[in-house]
C-alpha cells in the first residue's frame, strides 16, 4: 500500500480516544461482568446485561470510528 506520510502513532497530547468512547467501553465491561453474576445466580436478568454490553460495544466503536475519522480529515484537508 505505500507510506502515505502519516503516522500512527499519536501526538503528544492528542486523545487516541474521546471521552465517550471511554465511558462506553466501561458501561461495557460493567455489563459483561453483571451478566456473568447474573448468569452465575440462575437469573435470566443476565439477558438483558448481555443485550446492554452489544449496545455500549457497538457505541463505543461508532465513537472510536468517528474520532479517527475526524483525525484522519483534520490531518488531510
């Protein structure tokens, strides 16, 4: 594919991440391990953990896709 001159690794000071991409991340791995307790206990409750943790997954991957796209066009126009 070629060097296109950018560099993948961060600048000092610049956030890989934004904020809400943390917080979704973490919403995430909260839900998994309240699914599991839930799971463990013989609660079908664990459904709807399992459902929550798919949903902050995919928003954290949005919010991850649209910061490094934003990068991506700050840097190119």
């Amino acid at each position: 594919m070629g060097d296109t001159g950018h560099s993948s690794v961060p600048r000092p000071g610049a956030d890989p991440m934004p904020r809400l991409a943390y917080y979704t991340l973490v919403v995430c791995l909260l839900s998994v391990a309240a699914a599991v307790v839930a799971f463990a206990r013989g609660s079908w409750l664990g459904i709807v953990w399992i459902l929550l943790a798919g949903l902050s997954s995919n928003m954290t991957w949005y919010y991850v896709k649209r910061a490094r796209d934003a990068r991506r066009d700050s840097v190119t126009g």
